[in-house]
C-alpha cells in the first residue's frame, strides 16, 4: 500500500474507474459492482469515503497502480 494513498470520497474513486473504462453494472447491498469490457471486476462500498486500505484493494481489482490512480484524480 503506498504511503500517498489515503481516504477519498467515492464519488471520485468511481469517476477514476469510468474514466479508464469501467462501466457500473449492478448493487449488491451497498457495493457497486464496475465492469471492464475486458473482463476485470471491481466493487466499491458506497458509504461516502473509501478507506485507505479498501482503496488499494479496489485499484488492485482495477488493475491500477496508485501513481496512476492519483494522476487520474
């Protein structure tokens, strides 16, 4: 986990998985599931800020690495 992560809201960690081409496919409970046409899944908690530690699971599902997700933000 890098050091630069920390809590974001997740309506920014969303528009980061759209802008790479995740597309929202369904909820379950309170966690959206994104699609990539490649086949790659990640599934956000919406509870209003995402985590430190839930974000870099969420870039892995993602295929991100944090650099990148911090150029996209």
């Amino acid at each position: 986990m890098s050091p630069a992560l920390s809590d974001v809201p997740v309506r920014k960690v969303v528009r980061v998985l759209e802008s790479v081409g995740f597309e929202y496919n369904r909820t379950k409970g309170s966690h959206a599931v994104y699609r990539h046409e490649d086949g790659r899944i990640a599934v956000v908690p919406m509870h209003g800020t995402v985590k430190r530690g839930t974000l870099a699971s969420i870039l892995r599902q993602a295929g991100l690495s944090p650099d990148e997700f911090l150029g996209l933000l």
